[in-house]
C-alpha cells in the first residue's frame, strides 16, 4: 500500500508538513509516499507513536492495489489514526493504469467497509473516493452492492464508481452538516435516492448527480437548502423538483415529464433534453433569467422574456424542415445582453442562420460565435431550403443599437467567419467597438496577413479588430 499523508498548512521544514519532536522532517522527505506505511508500521510497534497522529487534517491514498489481498497493517493503520480526533479531508483512489476488467477481478465491497465506517466516525470535511469496478458477479464475486453509511460531519462528498456498481444510502440517519455531494457512475433505487436528497441532507446546497435508476421510475426531489443541481440521471421517467432556494438547474438526457417549481431560478442549462411545454412544466419560476443555456430543441426559450446570456448550441439537421423548425423555434429570442452561438453549419449557411437570430438582437451588447462547421465536408443545401432564399441574406431589417463587441472562433476553416463579417460589416451597429476573431485551426492554414488587412479594412477606423492564432496551448496575436 502506498499513500501519503500529511498537513496541506504545515510550516517550517519547505514540504508542508509539521515538526513533531524531530520526526516532521522524516514525515515528508520520504519519498513516493511512504509515510503512510512507516507510520502503520510504527503504530504496530509502540502505540506510544499515536500521538503523532492527532493533529492529522488530511489523509490521501493513492495508487495502492486495491484489489491484491489486504495489507495486514491496515486495521492498525485505522486504529493508530484513531488517536486523532478528526479528520478534514479523506482522499482514496486506485492507481492507474490497472485491468480491472480481467475475469473476476475488481474490488469486491467488503474491502471498503472498514474506510467508509472510518470516514463516517472521523471526517468533519471532505471525503473524495473513487471506486474501481466491482468483481464480476458471473466469476462468484460478492453482490456488487455499496452500503453508504450515514456522515454526519462530512461537508463535501464527492464519489465515483466505476462499473456496474449500486449504490445504497443508509436506511436512516443523517448528512447533517453535507452541504455538496457528487455521486457518478452507479445505480440507485428511485426512492432511496429521493429519501437521500430530501430528508437526509437537511443543509445540502450544491448537488450533482450522473447516475442511473435501478428501474424505470418516478422521482421526486424536494429541499428547502438546495442551490445547485446538476442532474443527469439515466431511467427517470417523471421529475418533480420543488426547491425554494434553486437557483442553478441543468438537466441532461432525455426525461419525458418534469415539473419543476423554483422560484428563485436564474440560471438553466438545457443542453440535449427533449422539452414540451406541456410535459415540461415550470412552476413558480419567473420569465427572468440570468443564464439559459440550450442545445439541440431551443423552444424553452420562449418560456423566458429576458436572459442575461443566451447560450445556443445548436446542429440543424439537412433537410428543408429541419431548416424551417430551427426558424419557427428562434423566431422571437429572449431579450439578452449576451448571446453565444456554437454551431456546426453542416448542411445549411452559416451567414443566413446567424442573421436570422441577429434579428431579435436589438438589445445584445457582446455576439460569440463558435464555428465548428467543418467545410471540407460540408453538403450542399436541398434546392428549396429558406436558407437558400435572398431574403434570408437581407440586413436592412437588422438592427443592432446595443451591439459593442463581436468575438468569433473558427475550429476548422476561417471562411465562414469571413463572409459572416463581410455581411455584419453593412449591418446597422453604430456603438460597435470591438472585433476579435480567434482561430484554432488543425485542418487548416490559419489566414494569412493579406486576409488580415481585408478583415481590417472592412470596418470604420474607429473599431478595434484584433485576429489571434491558438499556438502552443495559448492565443498568439497575428500580425
């Protein structure tokens, strides 16, 4: 077993770690980790050693096999940390590059026992574990099923499991002081998960989840501490959230019914799920937000008046009805003062799409546009198509009064962004002060200085238009 412990706030001897008669410096200059097994080692010896172990804050464990047979110092291991009263930060993880999905390999769940019970005796702070695959269940492993013991000082709980791993929360007690809980990569039943979130977190604030239902089931998220949610999980067929102090919500994956009543919301993210006005329904939420972030269906925008920052990732299908839905959606923007765009113009121009949402742009003060669109590869339009069409090229019903600064970044080619600009060049935006054009090219030749000149020489004297080349891992000004 290899780890590592130590003080984070230690002074004095240049590795962080605290004097302790002498033996600070010992404590970190060992190197690859060994404190943790001289340690044991030493507690098994003479428990006279314990009190070296009191003012422990952290305990990081690191690259030990998990799955080879259990070290024997390791019950003395917990018993010797013992002597410290509590513990602020508890960090395990596998090592690297291990095989765990050989036949019958992986980490059954009784190996973590004894550091769950530890952790929840002995943490006042942050636990962060990650947990490899459990054993295959085919080869006669142990149920791949992880009791959660009840925390009551953790703050911060942040788990990974990695496989086919169930998650099961405690039948009762509380996270009494848990104010952030990240769980990933398990399975859940429907009705613990709501009894976790809804009654045993009393003061959780921050909560992320990127998980699956045993089955397909309704759940119900109810908190009166909630701030944040992040959710992502797989088999939920109805959501009910009702979170008075929400104000952060983002939903990935599809979920067919969702009712959701926050009436302090002011930032959601909407990135790939479907949404239907009438199956998805917000309660209680006003028509004001300060971010609203929206993937492949933006008709969830017409739910709000306003928004801060609109953030539209959008791919438009081929196809003249896949066009004309694209405008139905984005006919009537929410008014915004930032809108961001990131888009793949695959099979429909870029110019006539990016026109079309500049014209509910009158009050927008900063454009960003992400141009993923590779051209190379690009497919004609369908003869027919609205994009096609002259007055989808029209600017003299654009109008652009607050528009201060436009900022585009091209991932393959420049020339979408080129002929966007000449077109926004003639447009009305009398306060426009700034153009940067950014290109993080792979594909293709960055612009050259001749392009540059062109680009500059399109706007009045008076407008800053800056060209960078992503070079090295930062941006380097061209020219």
């Amino acid at each position: 077993m290899v780890g590592r412990a130590g003080d984070s706030r230690g002074t004095g001897n240049g590795f962080g770690g605290r004097s302790h008669d002498g033996m600070g410096s010992l404590e970190m200059m060992l190197p690859g980790g060994l404190l943790v097994v001289i340690a044991v080692r030493t507690g098994v010896l003479s428990r006279r050693w314990r009190h070296l172990w009191a003012p422990l804050p952290e305990l990081i464990l690191g690259g030990f096999a998990l799955d080879e047979p259990l070290p024997p110092p390791l019950a003395a291991f917990l018993d010797a940390v013992d002597g410290a009263p509590t513990l602020e930060l508890l960090d395990i993880s596998p090592p690297l590059g291990v095989d765990y999905g050989r036949a019958g390999g992986g980490i059954p769940a009784g190996r973590l026992d004894p550091w769950l019970r530890f952790a929840s005796e002995r943490v006042v702070g942050t636990i962060l574990l990650v947990v490899p695959p459990p054993p295959d269940a085919a080869a006669g492993g142990e149920a791949a099923v992880l009791d959660l013991p009840a925390c009551e000082g953790v703050t911060t709980f942040h788990l990974s499991l990695e496989g086919d791993w169930r998650l099961r929360p405690p039948p009762a007690g509380v996270f009494r002081a848990l104010t952030v809980l990240r769980i990933l990569s398990c399975r859940i039943e429907a009705g613990e998960l709501a009894a976790l979130v809804s009654t045993q977190c009393p003061c959780l604030m921050d909560l992320m989840l990127d998980i699956m239902l045993v089955n397909a089931s309704d759940l119900s998220i109810r908190s009166d501490s909630l701030g944040s949610l992040s959710f992502s999980v797989r088999n939920t067929q109805r959501l009910e959230i009702v979170a008075p102090r929400l104000e952060k919500l983002s939903v990935s994956g599809t979920i067919p019914e969702a009712r959701i009543s926050a009436p302090k919301l002011a930032e959601v993210e909407w990135p790939h799920s479907f949404y239907n006005p009438q199956r998805h329904q917000f309660d209680d939420v006003g028509r004001r937000l300060r971010v609203l972030k929206l993937g492949l269906n933006a008709s969830l925008m017409q739910r709000f008046d306003e928004v801060d920052e609109l953030k539209l990732a959008m791919f438009i299908p081929q196809g003249i009805a896949a066009y004309q839905n694209f405008l139905n959606e984005t006919n009537n923007l929410p008014r915004c003062k930032v809108l961001t765009v990131s888009s793949g113009w695959f099979y429909h121009g870029l110019v006539p799409g990016m026109l079309h949402l500049l014209r509910s742009c009158s009050s927008t003060r900063k454009v960003f546009l992400r141009d993923t669109s590779d051209y190379a590869m690009r497919q004609p339009c369908v003869p027919g198509c609205p994009c096609l069409f002259e007055e989808s090229h029209r600017i003299d019903d654009i109008s652009l009064n607050s528009l201060e600064e436009v900022e585009i970044t091209s991932f393959t080619s420049y020339h979408g962004a080129l002929e966007f600009l000449e077109q926004l060049s003639r447009c009305n935006a009398a306060i426009l002060k700034k153009i940067v054009l950014k290109h993080k090219t792979i594909s293709a030749l960055p612009p050259t200085k001749e392009v540059c000149e062109k680009i500059l020489g399109m706007w009045q004297p008076n407008i800053e238009v800056e060209s960078y080349l992503f070079l090295d891992q930062d941006w380097v000004r061209l020219y």
